[in-house]
C-alpha cells in the first residue's frame, strides 16, 4: 500500500537529484558501449544475416544491458523501415561477441542480398556467411554437415564431438541444431549452434558454442554408483508442503521409495540467477565454480515414491555430480493433483446462475460506492495488492471520480470507449508446496507489474486463498463487462481432465467457465499451468474460455488459426515451477521460461516469438527443441484418482488457437 506524504514535492526533487547523479555516471559508458555495438550490428545484419541494410532506413529502437557471469550481455533492437518492407531485428552480444539473431515476422517480405531456392541452402550459405565473418573454420565445417542430406521429417547424425539434428515437420519450417557430445555420445546440451527458418526467411540464429567450456574431465561416477549416491541422499530429505482444508504448513521427511528412474548423463551448470534480480534461491543461485559457461558432467536421477504426499510430491529428483559424487540438488517431485474428483467440496457450483445474477445487480452499487470513497479517502477496493494508477492532479481526479460515479448510477452495463486491458493472475495453494507457492507469489506480481507498466488498464492478483471459485465467477463476468482484452495465467493443480482445484478446496470445471463466458475473444490469451487441461483443441478448457468459437489447429505454434485467441496448457503432466523437473540435460526451473515469456510479450512480441525467446534464454534452444514441446517425465504413484497403474508418466505443454496474438500493442 502507498501511503502519502506531505513532503511530496521534496522527495521527488530528491530522487531526480539522485536519478541525474547516476546518469551522470553511467551514461557515458552506456553511450559508449552503444556506439560501439551499434555498427557492430549492422555488420551482423548486412553481412551475416544478408539483409541488403542499404535499402532499409536502420534505427536503433532499444538496448538492454545486463552482466551473465561477469559478463557484459547487451540486446540491440533495430527498426528497419523500407518502401513496401518493414522488419524488426534483435542483435545480442556477450563480451561484445555477437552471438544471437533473432528476427520477428515481417511487414512485406524483406529484402535480402541474395536469394536462396530453399530453407537448407538458407542454412549453408548462413553458415559459410559466418565463417567469413568470424574467421573460424569450424563454423564451416558444421555447414558441410548439411550437405548430401534431404530436409524430410527429422533426423539425427553423428560427426566426431558434434550431434547434428534436424527438424522440418512443415514445409516452410526447418530447425537445425548443432550440439557438443564428448568421445562417449554424452551431450553437453547448452554448448550448441541453432538454426530457426519460418516461412521464407531466417527466424533465428544462436551460437552458445564459443560461450561454453567443457571442465570437469571424464566422468568417474557410474550410473550404479550415482543412484546409490542419490538414494543415501534422501535419507535426510524433507519438505514443506500446504494441506488440509485450512491450508496448513507441515514439513514432510518421512517417506518410501518405490522406484529409481533411468538416469541420465549429460554436462549442465546452473543458471547465474543473482546477476538477473529476478528470484532468488540459495540453492541455485551460484553456478558451480562461479561461471555458468563452465560445463561439468551431471547424474540426473528421479526417484519415485510408494505413494502422493502432501504437496502432490510423488517422488524426487537428484542430480548428482559425475566427475565428484556430490549431490548438487535434491527436490521434490510433484506430479498435480491426483485426489479422486469425487471427494471434493463443490458446493458452489450449485449456486452459480443465482451468484451470478447478484453480482451483475450488486456491482453498479458497489463501484459507485468505492469510487465515491475513493474521493473522499483514496480507500484501496478490489482486490488485494492490485496495482492501481495514481492521478498526479487530485482536483482532475476528483472531478473524474464525481463524473464516472454518475455514469455508473445511471448506467447497468457501462461501455468501454477505448481498449480495456485487463490481467488477471490466480495461485491455487490447494496441494502445493511451499517453495513452488513461492515461486507462484513472485510470478502473480511479476506478470501483474509487468502489464501495469505496458498499459493495462487493470491488474489483479489472485493469489493463495484468493484463488478460490467465486473469485473466478466474479472476476469473469467483470473482466466480460468492462475489459475487451483480458490475459489470465493461472497455477495450481487439476482435479480430474479439464478441471482444477481452487485454494477453497472447489473446483472449477471447464464447464463453469463454458457458462460463464459468453463473450467471443474477450479473453485473448489464457496460460493454465496446470495437469491435463488441454487434452484436446475442442474439448475442455481451450474451447470454454475461447467461447466454443471453432480452434482447428492442434499445435498453434507450428499452424496457427486465424483467431484472436491463443490458450496454453498441459497434455497430461505439467511441471513444477520451482523444481529443475526437465530430464537429463535441462537445468533449468519453469519459473525461469515464464518470467522470459512475459519479458518478451513486454516487449512487443507475439505469443510465438516471446515463446521461442524465453526457450533460447532459458534452454539454449528454439521452443520446438525445448523439454516443454518435446515432452519430459514425472512418477505416478497409481492407485489414485481413478485406480490407474503405477507408471513413468509424460506431459508436454499444448498450444491452440493463434500464437501471432501479441498481448502487448
């Protein structure tokens, strides 16, 4: 809450004296780095990329600066505007090293050099391009690695230290990655090339490859000895987890292994989260050996329990160091809700057209009311840690409030006379734990704050006992009422296919949201992190919140349908947002990818571009490689929700409807 002070204006001179005084001593390195970097990049586009720059006006629209490892990183985006052609590129550098392109979809076609017959001769004569320009052959040799090969379906091969891997599902898209394997077949997954082609054009091109160092040596644990080391580990395990009908905190250490999972090798190191200012975990936070770009071989063991305890924990995921035997990680494994729906308390869902009416009768009173107070006293209404505007002038507001008051007497159902942008954040605390409501916790005010300062009209945080059914009933005929573009990113837990527990221990079913939306397209893009809520385009939770209206596409991301709608969700199992759940080679928390996504829909990018970004930052690698579009495993105890058998079970995130919408315009 903020509170007002008399000593306004002194503390507003205050801050533009220290504001200046930064600048004072920061600019002059950032202009200098800016100056630097900036023909630097037009090099890159001209020469590399093989835009002809010369027919393009080349504006320099942005630059992001930040440290990875003691490493500056700046992203330059340019505007380049021609007659019947305009694009945007985003040029990134570490140590003032290009390494990264990335080029959204064009107005017009763009206008290139040279052209190429096909997206594989775009790839080689890419290749051959950047070997001229950094003077490394090796760059070239990955390019020949092209040759002889015929882009059809996907297909893996094998030279020496590089993994070549290809993927064309479409005829317009092709996917090329590069990746280190030492003299065993291990992978050292973020030590790698890619190459993205949509359309006719480059989409994007990234080079981890000279960022990464492989340390360590040979590995000298074995899978046998990394489980054992894995299974002595839990012997001192515990974690906090919420449950009960009150919601309350318990520590849980007392548990039975069921089974041990196939580990797998590969060489990772943690993410240098403390030099980002996002989040911040003790555990995670300091990259072994204090550079992320060091790469040491890595045991990844999951390890299933007999049964689901508190926190819908199935079981736990250890990593194991291969070239030490020390344990780097150990956290739970959490697997969504899995309680039988028929024991559930629903007593609400019989009362929602009744509930419903009210709220529409009860609402022109109620913000008439608020309003008025917030006049007299600046009184703080709905809901709780909502981010609202403040006037700079309290006369205009006043006037403002004393006219909107009248409005709403007079009118039922007010007409909004310009876009109405509305966000809206729901944490379930149902069967969660701790560290995961944590990391919800940040996320509701990440998402929230990140709209607020791009333009939305109103955001709202629904967080732990907020998130409970009438909350969503009211907030959905609200945001049908008043906004006429509402995002929702919701996380919790399912309670059966299409359904979801709330922290009242309700549940919503996809059929509340059937009845309650009655608006096409009001909501623009809904993100359910939760189990088994996009088991189908039509069916279920996708097709509730689009109104019913027709979603053909079965994967948005790669054939998007020509709506104004896209919904994000789970086929089967959805990860934890603060566990490193991904198999293997992954090391990187969910939580990490959200918080790109939105940095990137902050920017100005559609759903697709701002999902492909977040993968390259958090996995090294375009969406359609990461663990989130190919799929990954978690341990289902069995016997619960339905009596199915015990198993390793998949999950995989599902798009419907259209990733071209951009939230942020």
């Amino acid at each position: 809450m903020i509170k007002k002070s008399n000593k306004i204006s002194s503390t507003i001179l205050f801050a533009l004296f220290f504001c200046l005084l930064i600048c004072s001593t920061v600019l002059p390195n950032a202009q200098a780095t800016e100056k630097r970097l900036q023909p630097e990049a037009i090099t890159v586009l001209e020469s590399v990329v093989g835009i002809d720059t010369g027919k393009y006006d080349v504006v320099l629209s942005s630059q992001r600066d930040s440290v990875i490892s003691e490493r500056p990183k700046n992203e330059l985006t340019f505007d380049l505007t021609a007659e019947q052609s305009r694009l945007q590129a985003d040029v990134s550098f570490i140590s003032n090293n290009f390494y990264s392109v990335r080029l959204p979809e064009p107005m017009g076609s763009t206008l290139f050099k040279q052209s190429d017959d096909s997206l594989l001769d775009m790839a080689k004569g890419f290749m051959n391009r950047y070997q001229s320009y950094t003077g490394n052959s090796i760059y070239g040799e990955l390019g020949n690695m092209l040759n002889n090969i015929e882009v059809v379906g996907s297909f893996t091969k094998t030279e020496g230290n590089v993994q070549l891997e290809v993927l064309s599902d479409v005829p317009d898209e092709l996917y090329i990655m590069w990746t280190y394997v030492d003299d065993n077949g291990v992978r050292a997954n973020p030590k790698n090339i890619g190459l993205s082609f949509y359309g006719d054009r480059l989409s994007a091109f990234y080079d981890y490859w000279q960022l990464y160092e492989i340390k360590g040596g040979t590995p000298k644990i074995s899978s046998e000895e990394a489980v054992e080391i894995a299974l002595n580990a839990l012997k001192g395990f515990s974690w906090k987890a919420y449950t009960g009908e009150n919601n309350e905190l318990v520590t849980v250490s007392e548990f039975e292994v069921a089974t041990v999972g196939t580990p797998s090798l590969s060489y990772l190191n943690y993410i240098d989260f403390a030099s980002m200012d996002y989040i911040h975990y003790d555990e995670y936070d300091s990259p072994r050996g204090g550079d992320q770009f060091a790469l040491y071989p890595s045991w990844y063991i999951q390890i299933g329990f007999d049964k689901v305890y508190p926190g819908s924990v199935t079981g736990a995921n250890v990593r194991v160091w291969g070239d030490t035997g020390e344990v780097s990680t150990i956290s739970p494994m959490s697997s969504g809700g899995v309680l039988p729906v028929e024991n559930s308390v629903n007593s609400a869902a019989t009362t929602e057209n009744s509930d419903r009416n009210y709220f529409g009768i009860c609402l022109v009173t109620i913000i008439a009311i608020g309003v008025l107070c917030v006049c007299v006293g600046y009184v703080k209404v709905r809901p709780k840690r909502n981010l609202q505007k403040l006037s700079a002038i309290k006369v205009c507001s006043v006037i403002f409030c004393i006219i909107l008051s009248s409005s709403l007497l007079m009118s039922a159902v007010p007409q909004a006379s310009a876009a109405v942008k509305i966000s809206e954040t729901y944490a379930s605390s149902w069967g969660q734990t701790a560290d995961d409501m944590d990391c919800a916790d940040f996320l509701s005010y990440y998402i929230s704050y990140t709209y607020y300062t791009h333009g939305y009209n109103g955001v709202y945080e629904n967080f732990g006992a907020d998130a409970n059914w009438y909350a969503y009933q009211y907030n959905t005929w609200f945001d049908q009422q008043y906004g006429t573009f509402t995002t929702i990113f919701h996380y919790g837990h399912m309670a059966g296919p299409n359904n979801m527990w709330l922290s009242d221990n309700n549940i919503l079913y996809s059929s509340n949201v059937n009845s309650w939306v009655t608006s096409n397209y009001k909501f623009g893009f809904v993100w359910l992190w939760a189990c088994m809520q996009a088991n189908g385009n039509r069916v279920g939770m996708p097709a509730a919140w689009s109104n019913n209206l027709p979603l053909n596409s079965t994967d948005a991301y790669t054939t998007s349908d020509n709506v104004p709608y896209c919904f994000i969700g789970f086929e089967k199992i959805s990860p934890s947002i603060f566990d490193r759940s991904f198999q293997g080679y992954n090391n990187s928390p969910a939580w990490f990818f959200i918080v790109k996504t939105y940095d990137y829909i902050a920017s100005g990018k559609n759903i697709r571009n701002a999902l492909d970004y977040a993968s390259y930052d958090t996995f090294g690698c375009s969406y359609k490689y990461s663990p989130l579009y190919q799929g990954y495993q978690s341990w289902y105890p069995g016997n619960v929700g339905g009596g199915q058998q015990a198993q390793w079970a998949d999950g995989a995130m599902k798009i419907y409807g259209s990733t071209d919408v951009q939230p942020v315009w």
